[in-house]
C-alpha cells in the first residue's frame, strides 16, 4: 500500500502541474486570439488591464465568476448544469496521456514528465476522449430547452461524429509507421528530423481540416454561427457555466496542436542533436529543453488555429458535410491504402 | 488489499448503480446518460483486469459511437418523460414478474453453486491483451471468424446506404 501511495502522490502532483499549464495555456491563447485577431483587423485589441493588456483573460475570469448564473425556467437543471463539467472535464482529461518531454532521472528512478505518457493505448485514449466530448455540446443544446441551443447541439454532433471517421483513419497512417499505440514511442521513433509529417503529408492535411472541425473552430464553427443561431448550444449559458464552455474550446485547440505536435511534428524532440546543448539524457536541464522545445511547437499550431479563424469565412453546412463525407473520408482510406502499401515495402 | 481489488469494488458499485437507474428512469435522456456512465465504469473493470485494448474500445465505440447516436435520435425526436406507463398489473404484467423473478433465482442459485474461486488478477506485466497480440489472434487463429464479421458489416453498410438512398433512386 506505500507503493500505491507513493503512486497515487506523484500522479497528483503531476494532475495539479498539469493543470495548472492548461489552464494558464488556455488564458493564454485568449490573450493570443484577441491581440492577433486585433492586429488582423487593424486594431489594437485588449490594451488595458496590465501591460499590453496581459492580465486581461484574468480579468475576464473575474468577471465571469461574479456574473450571475441564469438557468431558463423550462431548462432540465440537472444536465444544464452538468453538460460544462462534461465538456470541460474531458478537454482536460486527455493531458493525462500527453507527454510534455522525456523523463528526468533523480537517484536513479525515472520520473515520466506527464501522468502515463508510456501507456500503450495512449493515443486511442485521446480519440476516444474527444468521441465522447459531443455529450457537453448535445447536452448543452438539449438541456436548454431553446430552438437555438438545440439546433446548435445536433449541428456539433452531426459535424463531430462526421469528422472523428476522418480523424481516426487518417491516424492510422502514423500507427503503421510507428507500429505502437503510445504517445512516447510515437516521439522517440520520429527523433532527428524524421517527423512524420513528411511520411504522411495527406494523413497530416486530413488530420488538421479534421481537428478544425472537432474543436468547431472556423471555418467549421457552425455550432454557434451567430447570424443564424444567435450562440448556438451555450446560448442559455452565463457566468461561469459560460466561462467553462470557453475555456474547453481553447483547451481542445491547445490538444488539437499538441496531439499534431506528438505525431507529426516530432513531439517534445529538439530539432538538434540534445549533445550540441552539453546535456545528459534524463537531466532536468534536458528536460526542461525538451519541454520548452514541445510549448514552442504546440503554441505555433495555436497561432495557426487563430491565424485561420480570423482570415476564412464560415462554410455553408452541407458544404462542411459533403467536404467530410465525400472528400476527406475516401482520402482518409486512400491514405490508409498508400502508407499499408509504403509499410509493407520499406520495412 | 490490493489496488485492483479497492478499483473493482468502486467500479462495481458504480456499474451496478447506474445501470438500475438506466432500466429505471422513466426520461429518456437520463437513461441514455447512466448507459453512457456506465460503459465508462465497464471500461474501468476492463484497465484492472489489464485489458487496455478493449476498454478504450469499450468508450470508442459504446460511448463515442453508439450512444451519442442513440442521444442524438432521442432528442431529435424530442421525446420527454414518457407519461403511458401502465400502473394497473394486468395478466401479461403479472407474467412478466414472475418469469422474471424465476430467471432471477436460477441466476443467484447458479452463482451460489458455482463456488467460485477467490482469482487473483492479473500481473501488470502479462501483455496478453495488447493490441499486437489481438491483432495478431484475429488474423491467425480467428480468421475466419473475423472475415465473416467483416463481410456482415459490408452487407449492413450496403442496407443502410439503400435504405437511406431510397427515395433519391
């Protein structure tokens, strides 16, 4: 029973870091999303709170948490209240498989620097986690009892369950390279440069179009397109309750770009040999490299999230369902044919 | 006590719990909902008996799939507390309990004579259960089984896709 003590101690550490990273990382990539779409649109953006308005997604919080909690007289309390917690206890959940760099050696025992970077399911945790991230929304939109947040609700779970096919499909490519479902031999096989993005170029587009569509992001943010849906499915939803549903959007932006990073972009690998910076493998200086190294990749691909959200219009609905169906699955499986054929021969 | 075991009682409870309150909640929703919760507690007793494999499929497919199609139908349909359950016991109901309690019987009476074994679980270095060695018994030993699995679903692919086609055709 130490044992596990001591287990269950280091996992709690590890949970309470980590989320604390993601929280600051989603405050973050609010600040990041207004000053871009500010500087995109010729503005300013937020200027006032701080220095170069840096506290301002705190003061947003604040607010948030003081603003009162309206749940509509006709709603179904129990799941309006429930559908937040859902929405963004499982954007957070999927940081229990990341890896955020190797590991640190201390008297000789290896401490992974992520909860269970090593477990050989890790990626399939993260897609079933993201398939099982449409009941916030759904339930969002349904318990509201409101045309809007209804609509807004089926469109996200048509719009998901249409894409988590591409999404898995295309994945399957860098499984067969890599031939192992953890996150950690997924990093360490692309090491020096060889980044899975340039075996599975196609599998990589595929991937990207479909994490757009998974965290309803323009172009794809057809949940909550305002000039037909006033909100979408949080339209019933204020204060905090509110709050929860934003930050899960930019926790699942920030997943998305992290889980690009892990497969395609070569993880927490620097893009030099580790011997050029004089480090040993398993120091905490290393590690610490190797962790800066993965932000700077994951906060690219968030830069490029925003960066497209504020320069592409909204597709028409049945242009997002035929662009899934029609285009993105059968290159999904095309993909899957080509990289089985590539295997097969190279290896 | 072991860490598994202290997992499985947990678990157990809670699949227990909320599989009654699913076959009891008269709302739709909230039965579909304790299904869900408790395919997750499922795939928990799936990890402590070290099978990740079918416990992440457990959530894929059961959670991920399947329900959020059914939850999506439901309030498509706007289905609400349903109001028409009978309360009077007529002759088919009366039937029904009792055929139900006897099943009930034989199961516990089953149990009790099967004196089951106090098993201990599975080390956390057996890999029996990755995916390599499923992959690898589903196309050696289970071929066959597996083709014919595939080509079912092929064919139910093909009815839905007619089915649904129907009036465009």
């Amino acid at each position: 029973m130490e044992n596990l003590g001591w287990i269950l101690l280091e996992a709690s550490i590890k949970a309470f870091v980590i989320l604390n990273i993601v929280l600051l990382g989603a405050a973050a990539s609010v600040y990041l999303e207004r000053k871009v779409s500010a500087a995109i649109q010729d503005r300013i953006g937020p200027n006032r709170v701080g220095p170069f308005g840096i506290l301002q997604p705190f003061a947003d919080v604040f607010k948030l948490f003081f603003k009162e909690d309206i749940v509509p007289q006709a709603a179904d309390k129990l799941f309006h209240a429930l559908a937040p917690v859902i929405s963004l206890g499982v954007a957070i959940a999927v940081y229990a498989v990341i890896p955020f760099a190797h590991y640190v050696e201390i008297n000789g025992v290896k401490y992974y620097l992520g909860i269970a970077p090593d477990v050989n399911i890790g990626f399939l945790f993260i897609l079933a986690m993201t398939s099982v991230g449409v009941y916030g929304i759904t339930l969002a939109g349904w318990s509201s009892n409101n045309k809007y947040s209804l609509m807004g609700g089926l469109r996200s779970s048509a719009q998901m369950i249409s894409y988590e096919l591409s999404m898995g499909l295309s994945l399957i490519g860098v499984v067969l390279i890599s031939s192992s479902f953890s996150l950690n031999d997924i990093v360490l096989q692309q090491s020096g440069w060889k980044w899975n993005v340039f075996l599975q170029p196609l599998g990589f587009l595929i991937f990207l179009v479909s994490a757009f569509a998974e965290t309803n992001r323009a172009p794809f943010d057809l949940p909550e397109a305002e000039p037909e849906l006033v909100g979408g499915y949080n339209t019933e939803y204020s204060g905090m309750k509110f709050g929860m549903f934003f930050l899960a959007e930019y926790a699942n932006m920030a997943t998305s770009s992290a889980f690009i990073t892990l497969l395609y972009f070569g993880g927490w690998q620097l893009p030099f040999p580790a011997e050029w910076l004089g480090l040993q493998e398993g120091s905490i200086g290393l590690a610490l490299a190797q962790f800066t190294t993965f932000m700077i990749k994951v906060g690219i691909f968030v830069l490029f999230f925003i960066w497209v959200r504020w320069s592409i219009p909204r597709f028409r609905y049945d242009q997002l369902m035929n662009l899934g169906w029609k285009v993105l699955l059968p290159l999904s499986i095309l993909n899957v044919i080509l990289t089985s054929i590539g295997v097969l021969i190279f290896k | 006590m072991n860490i598994s075991y202290f997992f499985f009682i947990i678990l157990s409870v809670l699949a227990v719990a909320s599989a009654i309150v699913t076959i009891s909640t008269k709302h739709p929703i909230r039965s579909a909902i304790a299904l869900v919760v408790h395919f997750f507690m499922l795939a928990g007793l799936y990890l402590t008996l070290n099978a990740q494999f079918v416990a992440v499929m457990q959530i894929l497919v059961y959670a991920g799939a399947i329900m959020v199609l059914v939850v999506f139908v439901i309030m498509l349909l706007n289905l609400s507390k349903d109001q028409s359950f009978e309360k009077k016991i007529t002759f088919n109901n009366f039937g029904g309990i009792v055929l139900a309690g006897t099943f009930g019987l034989a199961v516990i009476y089953a149990f009790i004579n099967l004196h089951p074994e106090p098993t201990s679980f599975p080390s956390h270095n057996l890999n029996f259960t990755t995916v390599q060695v499923i992959g690898r018994s589903l196309f050696t030993n289970y071929i066959v089984q597996f083709e014919a699995i595939g080509l079912l679903l092929t064919a139910a692919i093909i009815g839905a896709v007619l089915l649904a086609k129907r009036k465009l055709m």
